[in-house]
C-alpha cells in the first residue's frame, strides 16, 4: 500500500486573523502570492481567494477555542511558521462587551488573541514568528496623528480593562473612554512577548513601553 505525501508538509503555514480587510487583507494576499506558503484564516466572513479559511469569532472566547481545535485538526501534522494576530477593534466608548462580558476591545483585541496564542502554542515551529499588530496609539511619546485623537492608557490593570465600569478612574467622555480602551488593549503585547520569549518567539510591530498586565490569566485561561 503506498501512502499518500501530504502536499502541505513541505509548506510554510501561516496562521492569521484579521486577513479580510485594511492592512490584514493586504498581507494575506502577498502570504497567498508567495511560493510554497499555507494561509489559514480565522474570520467571520470569507477571506481573499486562494486563502483556507475556518470560522472565528474573537468576541467569544468558546468560538476562539473552537477555531483552535479547528486548526488542529485541519493542520494535520504541519507546524505553524508564522501567526499572525492582526484582527483589532476601535469603539467610539466602552460600553460594549463581549459575549464573556469582557469590555469588547479589549476582549477582541488583547484577551481572544492572548487566548489563541495560548492554544496554538504547541503547534508552532521552532522558531516560530508570532506578529501582533499593535498601535501607536498605546504610546504618547510616539506622537501618532491618530495619537492625538486616541486617548493613552492610563494603566494596564486588566481586571478594569476587562470591567471599565469598575475602574475609579474611567473617563466621563464616552470617547475618551472609548479611546483609552483601545489604546490599553494593545499593551498587552510586550507582555506576551516577555512571557513567551524561551519559546523562541519574535514578537514584531511591538512598541517600545511595556507596561505589567497584572492580572491577564485570571481572565482567560486555556
Ligand atoms: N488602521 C489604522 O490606522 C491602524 C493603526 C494602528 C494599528 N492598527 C491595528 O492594525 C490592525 C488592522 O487594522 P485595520 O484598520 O487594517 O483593520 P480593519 O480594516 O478594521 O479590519 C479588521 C479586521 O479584524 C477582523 N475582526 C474584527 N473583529 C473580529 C472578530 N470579532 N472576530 C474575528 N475577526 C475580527 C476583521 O475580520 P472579519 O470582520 O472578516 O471577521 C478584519 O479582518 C488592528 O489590530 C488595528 O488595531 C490599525
């Protein structure tokens, strides 16, 4: 009996999120453009042409570990070289909370990918490559144009990022208070960087502050 050679296993496979639209959108092109690579899309909706795609949405933390299992399975026995978490959020306040009761942009933005990046752990390479698209925003020294419209985080306490209407210091201005949560969810990645660094992870795109999310694995564990 001969065995059939799985056309992925000599693949670079990326995995991503936030490839439908806006900068994702045009880097899933190129990673499905470039010779000998895999693109395996979370999304919502359908992903550019050529891209597999598998069901996610970052506002549920079950579907989150849904899609991994997904990926697992579909992944066979490939590694991933390449994750990329781009998908991000910006609400005009904070108000909104995900399906978990999490404040929306810091559930989508900072919690469901600390999630999945816990989840898909094990199946990255050696030397796997992890982007998370981060923000000028979380920086006021950075001076962004969309710095000054975005208010800067005044803390990274995730229990009043995940609950803002908790938190004694939350902006009367709905966006302002919308502003600093996005600004806030994006901190979160010099931490995962830290946390992860022995794996041989590169964390690109990060800023340059990074601030204690103090309390991040209380809210999600894998
Ligand atoms: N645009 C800027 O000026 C700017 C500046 C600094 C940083 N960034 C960051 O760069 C990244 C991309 O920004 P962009 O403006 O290019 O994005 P965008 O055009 O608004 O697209 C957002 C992407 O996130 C995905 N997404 C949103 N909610 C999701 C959910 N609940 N579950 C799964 N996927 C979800 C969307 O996918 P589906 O809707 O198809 O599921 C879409 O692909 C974000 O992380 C953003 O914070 C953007």
């Amino acid at each position: 009996m001969t065995t059939r050679a799985n056309p992925f296993s000599l693949m670079n496979t990326i995995v991503m999120t936030g490839g439908t639209s806006g900068l994702g959108e045009v880097a899933a092109r190129r990673f499905i453009q470039t010779a000998n690579t895999r693109l395996l899309l979370g999304t919502r909706g359908r992903g550019p042409p050529g891209a597999e795609t598998l069901p996610l949405d970052l506002m549920r933390l079950e579907n989150v570990r849904t899609f991994a299992s997904a990926a697992d399975r579909e992944l066979g026995s490939a590694q991933i070289n390449a994750l990329v978490l781009n998908a991000g959020l910006l609400f005009p306040n904070d108000d909104t909370r995900s399906a978990d009761g999490f404040e929306a942009a810091f559930a989508v933005n900072h919690l469901a990918h600390y999630l999945l990046l816990r989840l898909l752990l094990p199946r990255l390479a050696q030397g796997a490559t992890v982007i998370l698209t981060t923000s000028g925003t979380h920086d006021p020294a950075e001076k962004t144009i969309i710095g000054f419209i975005i208010a800067p985080p005044l803390h990274a306490d995730a229990r009043f990022l995940a609950h803002p209407e908790r938190d004694p210091n939350r902006d009367p201005h709905p966006s302002i208070a919308g502003g600093r949560t996005y600004s806030s969810s994006k901190l979160g990645v010099g931490e995962q960087r830290s946390s992860y660094g022995t794996r041989s992870i590169t964390a690109l795109m990060e800023s340059s502050r990074i601030w204690k999310v103090s309390c991040l694995k209380e809210c999600v564990r894998p």
